[in-house]
C-alpha cells in the first residue's frame, strides 16, 4: 500500500519560516518524482516544486528564492524548506510522486499552512 504522509504545517507570523516533510512507503522512492503542490480556498492546486530523481528542481515564480526543495532517498522523505512567509502562501500543500515509468500517480493528505499575524 502506497502511502504519502506530510508533516510540518502549521501557523507561522509573515516573514516566518517552516520545514515540512512527506515520508514515503510502499514505493521505491528513488526512481519517483516529487513534488509539492497547493491549493488555496476558492482556488485551484498549483506546482510549487519540483525533485527529479537526479536532484534536479524547479520551481513556481511565486517561490523563487523563497522556497527549497530537497530529497533524501535513504529516508524515502522530501522536503520544503519555507522561508520569508507571505499570507499569500497560505494553503493545504500536498506532496505529490509520480514515478518515471507507468506514469503512476500518489498523492498525500495535505498540510495546512496559515501564514497570519
């Protein structure tokens, strides 16, 4: 069974920083690719990161230089790294894997952060 569980949200002042984490089992993480998404209320999901299976990453303009993506294989975990906080980053993020052949598809329960003074 195929399981995403995120971590790390919460509420956080502007201009705060959080780390949340997504474990992974029941996949062989190395060969996916992740990801973490958003999704405001009232709005559609977006892309924030991305982490290729090299180390490669890429990222939503929104969230450059602001945010950081990171993976360890050893632990089957990825990371985001949030710093500099704005309101607008408030939202349920959700990790996401998408392996590189089959094009299967998981998703997480979702995080929520709330950036607010």
């Amino acid at each position: 069974q195929v399981q995403l569980v995120e971590s790390g949200g919460g509420l956080v002042q502007p201009g705060g920083s959080l780390r949340l984490s997504c474990v992974a089992s029941g996949i062989i993480f190395s060969t996916y690719v992740m990801a973490w998404y958003r999704q405001a209320p009232g709005k559609q999901r977006d892309m924030v990161a991305t982490v290729s299976r090299s180390g490669s990453t890429a990222y939503a303009d929104s969230v450059k230089g602001r945010f950081t993506i990171s993976r360890d294989n050893s632990k089957m975990t990825v990371y985001l790294q949030m710093n500099s906080l704005k309101p607008e980053d408030t939202a349920v993020y959700s990790c996401n894997a998408v392996s590189a052949v089959g094009s299967k598809d998981y998703w997480g329960q979702g995080t929520q952060v709330t950036v607010s003074s």
